[in-house]
C-alpha cells in the first residue's frame, strides 16, 4: 500500500513543481483503511500534465483553483469530481499540500447527487442482477471484492440521504446492519475488516434486499 508521502515523492519526481496541492479524502480520512483500501487524493497541478498511473491510487486531478469553485463548474484534468468528493474536502479532508480548500457547495447539493447516484447507478445494476438471481446456486461463493462494493456502497449514500454525514463502507454497514438487523450485512462488514467469513450469492442476494429497502426508506 502506498503512502501519500511516496506518492508526492513520485509525482514531483515525474512533474517537477507541477503539484501545487494535495488533499486526502475516502478511507484515510473516514477512519475506514483496511488492508486493501486505496488511496484516494486530489491533486491540483498549476498547469496540464498527465499523472502516471499508480496501482492502488484513485486520484481526481485539477488546476490550481478549482477547489474554489462549485463542483458543477468544474471539469477535471483526471478522473470524477462530485459534491460527496467537495464536502468531503471541506470538511474532514486532510491537506498534504497547498491550502486548505473551500470547495463551496450545500447540503441540498450533496443530497440530491446521492438520490440520483441510488437510481442511475445502483438501480441499474441490481436490476441486471434480479433478473439473473433466480438461476444461480445461493450457496456458491462469489467475489468478495465486487460483493463488498455492491452490498456496502448503497448504504453510504442512504446515510448521507438521512443525515448528510459522509461515513465509510464499514461504518455504513454497521448502520444499515443495526437499522435491519435481519440481514448478514455484519457479515460484510467482518469480511472487509480482514475476517475469513464466506461470502456467497446468499449475501448478494440479501443485498439486493438490502438496496430495495434503501430505495423504499429514502423515497418515502
């Protein structure tokens, strides 16, 4: 796992007195860094460049000045800028480099991102999946990557929905376990925290049960 000490190292020897700023949000910040957690940074670079691609690394990259604008008047150098990404930087974001940046942006903002985001993204792939559950064998283990993203990632935005905080897939889980205790959300949960529990198309299946009742809550 990379540092965001030797990422900087990395990027200023590949962009010499390029990386004007440097701010950390996701996992490092949500107090939610397992073993194979990315880092995730935003970069602001006083003039275009390309940024080497560095396994492990989910980076944003932006020209100076651009955290100080609204997130809708912003088109990144490098990869997905959102008002969850700008409240995050406004808030409990930790700045390597450079000063701490405004991000301006409202809670209305950050809200309606994360109804649009359970309907364009979630929805869409839980209902390719509904429509092939009935054939599968629910005791066949399945992918314990793609299994964590799609059973813990709706939960964060159904959280944020209900209170506007931004908190990591593992708290995330540990919400929506206590709100619906009938599912093995813990179970998830345990696994991202580095627990040998088994995961199989039982638990995708009941997190497609667990994405209806998010839909159900945050639209009633």
């Amino acid at each position: 796992m990379i540092t965001p000490g030797e990422y900087l190292e990395l990027l200023d020897a590949r962009l010499p007195g390029l990386v004007a700023g440097a701010h950390l949000y996701g996992s490092r910040v949500l107090d939610d860094v397992v073993p194979d957690s990315d880092l995730d940074v935003v970069i602001e670079l006083s003039a275009p460049a390309e940024l080497p691609s560095v396994e492990g690394v989910d980076v944003a990259v932006v020209l100076v000045g651009s955290l100080e604008k609204p997130v809708f008047d912003v088109t990144p150098l490098a990869g997905e800028v959102t008002p969850v990404l700008w409240q995050q930087l406004r808030t409990v974001g930790r700045t390597l480099r450079g000063p701490r940046p405004s991000c301006p942006g409202s809670a209305a903002d950050v809200e309606a991102y994360c109804r649009d985001n359970l309907v364009s993204y979630w929805k869409r792939d839980f209902d390719r999946f509904r429509a092939v559950l009935p054939s599968l064998d629910l005791a066949a283990p399945i992918p314990r990557e793609s299994l964590l993203w799609v059973g813990l990632g709706p939960a964060r935005l159904w959280h944020t929905i209900r209170t506007g905080e931004i908190v990591g897939k593992s708290r995330a889980g540990e919400l929506a376990a206590a709100r619906w205790p009938d599912l093995p959300v813990l179970d998830l949960v345990a696994s991202r925290r580095g627990a040998d529990v088994p995961l199989t198309v039982a638990h995708a299946k009941a997190s497609l049960e667990l994405f209806d009742r998010i839909l159900a809550d945050v639209t009633s």
